[in-house]
C-alpha cells in the first residue's frame, strides 16, 4: 500500500516537473501575470466578439452532402490480403533487410 502511495506521489511531481519546464520554455515576454492580465481583458472586452471571429462571406462554401462522404469510384477490389500477397510483401521486406546489412 506505501509504495503504490509513493508511485503516485513520484509520478504526480514528475508530471509537476515537466509541466514547469514547456511553461519555463514557453514563457512569454512580459510574463505569465502580464499575459494573463492581458487575456483577461481581451475577453472582457469587445475584442474577442463571435462576429469578428466568423469567416467572411465569400470565404465560405456550402457543399453537396453526397460530395463530403464521397469515397471516389467504386472499385472492385478483395477486402482482405490474401496469403499469396503477403508472402510477397514478406520476401520483399527480407530482401531489402539482407541488401541492407550487406552494406
């Protein structure tokens, strides 16, 4: 029971650690509270209105249902591999894994 307890202990600060280090790496130029306090306000404001986010009009197309979910042409083909195939493929792989090691 300790030592699942100090597993946990162990790994919460190790995940402490590394979420220390990509912030300290990611640090921004006025720093943390400066950049929040900024964010903040932003927020507050106008300035993060939904209508000046929205695409523009002409930005924008409207596409066909059928043409979203269109896989191409249909063709016939097997769904599986078949053994003769991936015999293939595994003689193909040893082939170039021996011209690989011979040099």
């Amino acid at each position: 029971m300790t030592g699942a307890i100090l597993a946990m202990v162990g790994a919460a600060l190790s995940a402490i650690v590394v979420l220390l280090l990509v912030l300290g790496e990611r640090r921004p130029e006025g720093g943390w509270f400066a950049w929040l306090r900024e964010s903040v306000k932003a927020w507050r404001s106008d300035e993060l209105a939904a209508a000046k986010l929205q695409p523009e009009a002409d930005a924008v197309r409207d596409t066909p249902l059928e043409e979203l979910f269109s896989m191409g042409p249909a063709e016939d083909q097997p769904a599986y591999a078949r053994p003769e195939e991936l015999r293939e493929r595994l003689d193909q792989a040893r082939q170039q894994a021996r011209s690989l090691a011979r040099r």
